[in-house]
C-alpha cells in the first residue's frame, strides 16, 4: 500500500489533553512537575498513562527495571515491533513535557492508528523507561541502559537517592516490577521525540529538528594544589595561586572548543575554592571541564589539548595539577535511513525543519546501541528545560507527534 497522504494528521487537541492531564500527577510548586522515578507520583503517572493504552487496545509488558512496552499488534507475528519511547519521569522541579511529550505523543500516534483503522505489519510499541532523569537516582537513562547491556541488572537495584532508599527496594515498594528479562525484546526501530532543551529551532523559526547525532561527553575533573597565603602579605611574586591557573584554564577551555566549531561546546559549571575565604589564596581548586562533540575524534582531540595546555599552564604558576575523567559517553550517530525518514515526513507535512544535534543525553542514545534507532526534536520556549517554566506551544506538540506518525508508518509498513 502507497505511503499514507500529507492529510494525515494525529489528534492535536487530544495529545495536548492527555498532556495537561498527565500534568496534574505529582505537581511542582511554580506550575511545573514534580513526578521523580519510583514515587508515589510515578506510580500514579503511570497507572493513568496504562489506563489510556488499556482503553487504545494495547498489551503491555514489563520488565524487571519497571519499563512499560504496550503494544499494538501488527499483522505479521514474525515481524519485529517499531518501538516509540521516551520518559514520564521528571526532574523535582522539571516541566510538563521533557519526556512526557515523547511517551503520550506514542501514544497519540497509536490512537490516531486507531480512529483512521489503519493497519501495520510490524506491531507498534510505545515504551515508558524508567528513571531517565537520574536525578533521585543516578545514573541518568539508568533502566534503557540496562536495556542496552551498558548497566547490570544487579548495580542499577543498588543505585541509592539521598535519603539511602535503593532503586530495586523503591521499584518494589511501587509495585512496578515486571518479570520480563531486561533487554530481551529485539526491536524493528525505535524513535523518541523530544523537546530540543535548546534555543536552536525557535530562534530559527523551525518546527521539526531531524536530529542525526547525540554529542558525545568528557566530564573532566581537576584538582590544582597551590599554597594558602594571606592575601595581603603575601607578594605578588611568591604566590602560587591556583584560582589563578583555574581561571586560565577556564579561558583556554573556552578557546580550544571555539576553535573546534562548528558542534562542538566547552566550558566549566561547577568549581570548588578551598578553603573560598576571601582573604586567603586557595590551596586547593577543584572544578569541572564539560566538553562535548558529535565527532568522536574531535572530542578525544579537545580532551587531549585541554590536558596538554592545562599542565603547561600549571607549570608556568607552579601549580600542581591532577585530572581525572569523572563522567564519559561516546558520541551517538542515528541510523541514516531513519533520520531520512524522519526528514522526508517533515518535508511531506510540509513542516520547517532542520537537521540538529542533542546536546542532552537521552534514551534513544542507549538503544542506539542494540536497534536502528534515531529521534524527531520539537521546539521548546526560550530554550528552556530542566525547569517548572519550561513551555511548548500545542502546534509544535502536533508538528512532532505527526512527523513521529509518518516516519513509523513508513518503518512498521502500512497493510491494505
Ligand atoms: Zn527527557
């Protein structure tokens, strides 16, 4: 059967009730959410979002890190399921639509399926992963990672939140442990949307972001040693300052990712002065170089000139200077055909787009690893995310949710 028409749309309107419905679950306290992994209120999220996919026909399955997988039968039991994912947890003071608009736009996906009468070969999944946040628990995209085989079963349960409960312990208490083997299901495809969490498509009046890559990341840790002194006796001369090398450091980051353009960021977030008195010359700074590319070797290349300038500017001041790689992933390339797919529906729908790259990590960079897998990005208000006031409008929700309908009717096959 011909490719389905350009007339061919989900239920706006619907997706964004089911959005705002979601919404009342676990709420922040400035308008925003506040639904973090095995809670109360994630419990309760997803009890409403199995009630929607019970009343859409679909069967679920859940695996033992609490993944959710509700399917929509294809007409060839032979044929692997095109999976759609994403996440409704959120930060504690996250918004409304980082990751819940990826799992309830599946979900409009299926249910449009449903209005029109339209049948695939290949079931339709739409998956809800557990904890990507990582931010009661860390890591973040812990249950797709023990999906991806990047994490065991063993280490994701004896993660622990602050108040030293551990993620198995909570999952239990929840009620949301499956029996299903972690990582099992061999998939057809996978496709998340997403909102940028970047100001790139609203400040260029774009729509649809056709994402090809996910950066890769080296969180880079270092700790200099100079020596405490008085900041008023002690000579310009005989100082051996480390805020000083920091502070050169920080400007050299900055120079080497500027020279590594285009797609590549540098910069530091978090420095700790020791003892940060302000009469006293630290004796110890300790701060983190985040650096970022798509390009695998680019990255590796700005690692390794940051390490080489930093020594020789510690050198130059005397500075004792140790770095230690704290955090890593490898840069993500989505699979080609599916990223053209996901182009030639925003093209048919005749929505602006342009290819884009993740700046966040997120699900679809660790089943990139075991499945053809890539992602469609809608624009989010001022860039805004990770924040109570993150905003998107109901006509980018739609855009992204009808791009993601036509690029997995073209994977899972329209039947007659
Ligand atoms: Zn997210």
């Amino acid at each position: 059967m011909p490719s389905p028409g350009e007339n061919l749309r989900i239920n706006s309107a619907r997706l964004w009730d089911s959005l705002m419905q979601m919404a009342q679950v676990g709420p922040g306290i400035a308008g925003g959410n506040n639904r973090q992994t095995v809670t109360d209120a994630d419990a309760e999220g997803r009890a409403l979002f199995k009630s929607w996919c019970d009343a859409a026909g679909l069967t679920m399955g859940l695996d033992r890190m609490g993944n959710m997988f509700m399917c929509r039968a294809g007409t060839d039991p032979e044929a692997l399921p095109v999976y759609i994912g994403s996440h409704l947890d959120t930060q504690p003071t996250g918004g409304k639509y980082d990751g819940v608009l990826g799992v309830l736009g599946g979900l409009e996906v299926i249910r449009t399926l449903n209005d029109r009468g339209i049948r695939t070969k290949h079931p339709v999944v739409v998956t809800n992963w557990t904890n990507e946040e990582g931010a009661r628990f860390a890591p973040a995209m812990l249950a797709s990672g023990v999906f991806a085989g990047i994490h065991s079963l063993d280490y994701a349960y004896a993660r622990k939140d602050p108040e030293c409960k551990s993620f198995g312990a909570e999952l239990a208490r929840i009620g949301w442990v499956g029996d299903e083997e972690v990582g099992a299901r061999k998939m057809q495809a996978y496709f998340e949307l997403h909102i940028e969490q970047g100001p790139i498509l609203e400040a260029e009046k774009k729509t649809i972001g056709v994402v090809t890559h996910c950066q890769g990341l080296w969180w880079l840790e270092f700790t200099l040693t100079g020596k405490e002194a008085h900041t008023g006796s002690t000579p310009m001369g005989m100082r051996v300052n480390a805020g000083l090398a920091m502070a050169r450091i920080i400007e050299m980051v900055q120079e080497v990712a500027m020279a590594a353009q285009p797609d590549a960021v540098g910069g530091v977030g978090q420095v700790n002065f020791s003892p940060n008195s302000r009469n006293v010359l630290p004796g110890t700074v300790i701060f983190t170089v985040d650096i970022r590319s798509p390009d695998q070797a680019k990255l590796d290349g700005m690692r390794a000139e940051i390490e080489r300038r930093a020594a020789a500017i510690c050198d130059d001041l005397k500075v004792g200077c140790a770095v230690e790689a704290v955090g890593h992933f490898d840069p993500v390339t989505f699979t080609p055909e599916l990223v053209g797919r996901v182009r030639a529906a925003a093209e048919k729908l005749g929505y602006a787009h342009r290819d884009i790259i993740s700046g966040a990590g997120h699900d679809a960079c660790w089943t990139a690893k075991v499945a053809p897998t890539t992602m469609v990005m809608c624009p989010c208000v001022d860039g805004l995310s990770h924040n109570e006031a993150e905003e998107i409008s109901p006509e980018w929700a739609a855009a992204g949710a009808d791009v993601l309908l036509h690029a997995v009717l073209e994977t899972a096959v329209v039947v007659d």
